[in-house]
C-alpha cells in the first residue's frame, strides 16, 4: 500500500523554466514532509522540508507547497538549471519522534538545454 | 568532516551465499538507519540502529537478515542465503540524534545475487 505516491515516473523541462513536482499522500497521520534530490550512484540528499502547520516553505530557487485537505505537496524549482537533473523523491513521516520516513517512488526530473 | 560512508560499493554473490554491507556513519554520529530500494521503487525502511542496540527492526524480512551496530566499529547489515529477489541498492544513514529527519545518506552499495 503506496502510502506517498509520486505518479510521474519523469519530467522534463526547458533550462530557464518552472520544473513542479507533485505528490500526494494518504496517511492523515502524516505532519512532516521532506524532499530529497538523488543523482546517480549517489545516496540522497536532503533538499527541503515543511511542517504540517504551515502551507509554503521557501529555500532559494525550492518552494514547496502544502495542501492538506487535498493530502497533496508539490516542489516548485524556479528557474530550472542543468544541476537539477536528478531523481526527487517525496517524502513523509508522522509526529511521533520514532515514526519511520516513508519515500515515494521518486521522480526523474530532466533539464532540457 | 568525511560523509557517511559504505562499502562495497558494488557487491555480486551467488544465489546460497551471504552479503555483508558496512556502514561507518559520519564522525560523532550513532544513529543509523537502512534502507532498501527496488528497482524501480522508493527507498524502504529496514532497520533503526544506536550503538550496540536495535531500535526499531519493524522493516527487516523475518529471516535471514540481519543488523548490528558494535560499540567500535561501522554498521553491518548481514544477508544470509541471498536470493535472486535480495538483488538491490543499499542505503545506509546516519543521523547525531534521535531526530529522525536529520538523517545523511552514504552513496549505497548495489547487491547484484546472480
């Protein structure tokens, strides 16, 4: 049972543009969520996070947006750069400080020059 | 300050054969955690570890795998009698506290069973 789903196996996107990644989840448990970047034969690296109390975070050119009552998170990348290309995986995690983190299927996201 | 590291980066056994996956966390670390992926899937909680105990071992197989994280030494994620399904990246990650979204992630190891 897919908890976080991430239904766009990939993306591609014009250098210069808006790259938006969704993903909704099911757990009405969840308050935590996280994004992570993962390049190739690489582990991932935590990009952005946001709490459920708050509906947009904003790290630089990384906007992430919360809809709860539609259980769905989006990352915003303005404007998309060549280095963006990787795998982004969505990520949630519940209140409790040992609830465990669980990943979406990740996103490969391509930066077309 | 070294990242978290693992090795073998690559590993190929046989179907029957055991892998062992290291995992030194980054300095002044002694959280641990494992993770699985699938082809094709997202990363798969296995195994929380502190020094020299188990905290949460809710996402291991019931059999033949196991974990340990020694006073001195890095973490080690054993798989006995590899099997074909087994086959997958690896992920190891460290964390200095109990928070659990502070967790940096090694580069993985890819277990190939042949």
């Amino acid at each position: 049972d897919q908890q976080v789903k991430q239904n766009s196996p990939s993306l591609s996107v014009q250098e210069g543009r808006i790259s938006i990644l969704n993903c909704d989840y099911t757990n009405s448990m969840f308050d935590y969520f996280l994004w992570y970047k993962k390049y190739p034969a690489e582990g991932p690296t935590f990009l952005i996070s946001i709490s459920s109390i708050k509906d947009k975070n904003e790290d630089g050119r990384f906007t992430v947006f919360l809809n709860k009552s539609a259980k769905h998170l989006s990352l915003h990348i303005v404007p998309s750069q060549p280095g963006d290309s990787a795998v982004y995986f969505c990520a949630a995690s519940g209140m409790n400080r040992d609830d465990k983190i669980i990943f979406g299927k990740g996103t490969r996201l391509h930066i077309l020059p | 300050n070294a990242g978290v590291m693992q090795n073998p980066r690559h590993l190929v056994r046989r179907r029957g054969q055991e892998a062992r996956l290291r995992c030194s966390p980054m300095k002044g670390h002694s959280h641990v955690y494992w993770y699985r992926q699938l082809p094709e899937e997202g990363l798969k909680f296995m195994v929380y570890l502190q020094k020299e105990n188990i905290i949460d071992e809710s996402g291991m197989p019931k059999e033949r795998f196991s974990a340990e994280f020694p006073k001195e030494g890095p973490s080690i994620l054993r798989i006995q009698q590899v099997v074909r399904g087994d086959s997958a990246a690896y992920f190891c990650a460290s964390s200095p506290t109990r928070e659990r979204y502070e967790q940096y992630f090694g580069p993985g190891t890819r277990l190939t069973v042949t």
